[in-house]
C-alpha cells in the first residue's frame, strides 16, 4: 500500500470530521458513524478510518462509548467553537460593508482609482462591445411607445427567451423558450430560486469557498447555512455533501459550476452528473449558478448541471452581466419543475422586467456577432488572467499559491498563514487600492490568509497595486 496516500486518507477523514463538528453539523453529544459505517461511506480501510478517530479521540474531538459506539465530547478544544455555521455575514469584518458599496462610494468621492477594480467582479468598461450595445439600444427605440414603456410580464420578452434557448445549447441545454424566465440580473435569479424552495429557518448546503453575495441572500431569508469544501481544481465535495445530505435535513444545495467566484474552479461533466444524481436521489432542489461559464479560454464550452436534469430538479441562473455589461441587468432562470411558482413570484416581486433593455439584448444576440465578440473577448481575458497570476507570484511572498483557471477572470490567492488578508484589506484602503478578503467567502471564519483578485482589468497602474499589496503582506511576515 502506498504509505504517503494512507497519510492522505487519515489526514482527510480527520479533517473532515473536524470540519462537520466547528460548523455544527456534528453536535456535542451526538454520535457518529461507525468505524465500520465510516469506512464504508468513503471507501477506505477500516484501519485508516480507525487511525483517523484515534487521532480525533486523542484530540478531544471525539470519544469512545464502551458498546455503544464514538460520540462528539460535551467539551470541545476551543479552537473547534471559536466560530459557528449561524454566525451573521455582517460581523465578518470587513463584511460589515459589502465590496459594491466600498466601491461606489470610491466613485462617489471621484476616486480614480485602478487599483479599487482588484475587489470587484467585472471586466474592464474598454472591453464591453459597447458602441454595437447602443445601437442596438437606439433600434429598440424606434418600436412603438407602447411597446417600450409598458409591463413585460414574467416570463419576459418571447424574442428573447428564444435566442437564450439558442445561446444555451452549447451548455447541453435543450430547452425552448418557454423553459425560461427574464429577470433582473442573476441575483434575482437566484433570489427567486432560493425563495422558491425553502422557507425561512431551512437549511442549505453550499459549496465554500462561495461568492460573498449569496451568502447575504441567505442570510437574508434566515436561512441555516452547511459549508460543503470545495477543491480549487475539481469542485465540491460529492462526498462530504453526501454525508451531510444522509444525516441532515438539507432542503437545497447550491453551487457554482463554472469557473466559480471566487476560486474559479470548474466541475467535471462526470462530477456534474453525479451532482444531479445524488440531489435527485435524495429529492433535494439544485441551484446552479453558470453567470461565468462563457469565459472559458480553450475548447469547448463548459456542460451544465441543467443538461442532466431529467426531472426538473435543477434550476439554472445566469445573466449577460459579466461579459456584456453590468449595468444590462438581465438575466434568467430556467426553474424546471418550479417555473409556476418563479413565474409567480417574479410577478410579484415586481411585475416584469423592463422592455428596453430585454430588445437591445435579444437583437444583439440575434445580429451583434456575440459569439466572435466573445471569441476575442476569451483570449483578452486569458491572457490578463495568466499576466497577473505571474505578477502575484513574483511580487507576493515567497509560498504564495495561485491556480491558474480554466476560464472567468478571477484569482483565488492563498499567501502564506502568517498574512493576515483581513489586516491587508484595511491596510490597503488607505492606498486607494480593494482586496476581497477570503473570509467574506465563507460563514465560519475560514480562509484567513486568502485573498480574490478581478484580472478582469490590467494596466500599469493595476500592476503597481498588486505589487503594494505584496509588499504589505511580506511586512506582515517579517513583523509576525
């Protein structure tokens, strides 16, 4: 047997195990699986299973119960407490204030400032196909008034709904018009998704690290929040989230598939059907976000979890937002099974999306060349991506790790554990220069010396902020 992987497989249980017990999921006094069981559900030796509890049952972690099994110790070491799964977003610091509302108010002050731009998620206004979107804006002008400015009712303009079908089919989505719903950007998407199937005190299991943003829509609709790891290269844990699906009453789960934000992992096709297996298996709801998946640099386009759907369990969110313009606001949803309640509810929220955004957007698709501006728009944006990487990696301290992704155009550092990312983010607003530090990308605390990048702008002056930032985080070492 190969010694370092049995190493591996210990170290991994045993962290899990630690995992589920901080983030509460495995409570004080609560038993857990069999070594037996355990061994089982991962596909291990019994001996690598009974190393990893002895290890936790050395720790504290755990404790044996003569003929009855192993259960979580009433007193826990205190660093597996110093943080739980229900603590609110906003007492994260710098979560306190959310990144959007930073940034605006460095534009409010007519701050110019390129090295606020590393903290968002967007890509540089110099590369929107922007004179094409305002003549298709002026087009839509010339309809009728009534046409303009009066409801477009949920599901939205039917012109556009078709071209979305047509757009969508490179992901393996064979769908029609009529499967989908506008929205106002994706956001409202996966509000409308996430409200659809769960009620307040629900609890969702998401992939971590995870876009900042929904977790404020979670917490938000009171919901309980189970952090699932999720590898930077590979994606969620199928296994974990198994676990977690067998032993709690898990009601939706939600990831992103496609160069996920911030890590820009992508998930395999097989781990996608697996995905969709194993939340249909268990009639759990999946929540897929793909708001990145045109970015892909080379190949083909990513596949989507909604292309293995057969039941209407899954329900697709994207937008235009991140390749067209922000600022566009339209999005959709394909809610499978959930479209009457979605439908309903968008009519609700407030009643339709607006029509002249919607025909700009439907006529660009149809006649804009989106698919050759996207063509360049995939190489500018690997190539900033692969630029900035390299600045990082020879500007930050030594250890400094940076996985180059497969497509999006963010960065998820990881410095070394004395850089304190929190520390940098308040150090660096004084520069003029936004981080996104990586505990805003989780509920329980992780991710204390990570960091997300936006390569999605690259000048010289970009470059200068990367290399104050890295001389901030070295001063951290040096002083530790």
């Amino acid at each position: 047997m190969d010694h370092n992987r049995k190493e591996t497989l210990y170290d991994e249980i045993t962290q899990r195990v630690i995992t589920l017990i901080s983030q509460g999921i495995l409570k004080p006094g609560e038993k857990i699986p069999s070594i037996r069981e355990m061994s089982t559900k991962l596909g291990v030796s019994i001996n690598t299973v009974k190393e990893s509890y002895y290890q936790l049952e050395n720790d504290r972690y755990i404790e044996a119960v003569p003929q009855s099994g192993y259960y979580v110790c009433t007193q826990l070491p205190p660093s597996s407490t110093g943080h739980n799964r229900q603590d609110p977003v906003e007492g994260l610091n710098p979560t306190r204030v959310s990144l959007c509302a930073l940034y605006g108010a460095f534009k409010e002050r007519n701050i110019c400032a390129p090295g606020a731009e590393l903290g968002i998620a967007a890509i540089d206004p110099k590369l929107w196909p922007a004179e094409k979107l305002y003549k298709f804006y002026l087009d839509a002008l010339k309809c009728s008034m009534k046409e303009i400015m009066d409801y477009c009712v949920a599901p939205g303009l039917r012109n556009l709904r078709e071209q979305i079908a047509l757009f969508s089919m490179k992901n393996g989505i064979n769908g029609s018009a009529d499967d989908y719903i506008i929205t106002e950007g994706c956001s409202e998407a996966l509000y409308l998704a996430l409200s659809a199937v769960l009620e307040k005190g629900d609890t969702i299991a998401v992939e971590s690290p995870i876009y900042f943003n929904l977790l404020h829509l979670c917490d938000m609709l009171k919901l309980n929040v189970v952090e699932i790891p999720s590898d930077a290269e590979r994606g969620i844990s199928l296994e974990t989230l198994e676990f977690v699906l067998e032993h709690h009453d898990i009601k939706a789960v939600l990831v992103i598939s496609a160069f996920s934000n911030p890590s820009g992992a992508l998930m395999s096709t097989e781990k996608m059907r697996a995905l969709v297996d194993l939340t249909a298996r268990h009639g759990v709801p999946l929540i897929e976000d793909m708001i990145y998946s045109e970015l892909y640099y080379d190949g083909k386009p990513p596949q989507s979890c909604k292309s293995f759907d057969r039941s209407g369990n899954v329900l697709l969110c994207s937008s235009f937002s991140k390749f067209l313009a922000p600022g566009i606001r339209v999005g959709w949803i394909n809610p499978g099974k959930y479209r009457e309640i979605i439908s309903k509810n968008k009519t609700i929220l407030n009643i339709g999306t607006s029509v002249l955004p919607q025909m700009a957007v439907s006529r660009s698709l149809q006649e804009g060349g989106v698919e050759r501006y996207l063509r360049n728009l995939r190489k500018t944006v690997k190539t900033q991506v692969e630029t900035m990487r390299a600045t990082i990696l020879e500007t930050f301290p030594d250890g400094t790790e940076v996985l180059m992704p497969q497509g999006g155009f963010l960065l998820w550092v990881q410095m070394p554990e004395k850089v304190d990312a929190n520390k940098l983010y308040a150090q660096l607003i004084g520069e003029n220069i936004i981080i996104a530090p990586g505990s805003m990308f989780t509920m329980t605390g992780k991710y204390p010396n990570y960091m997300r990048l936006n390569a999605g702008f690259w000048n010289s002056s970009i470059e200068h902020s990367l290399e104050i930032i890295g001389g901030y985080a070295r001063s951290q070492i040096h002083c530790a």
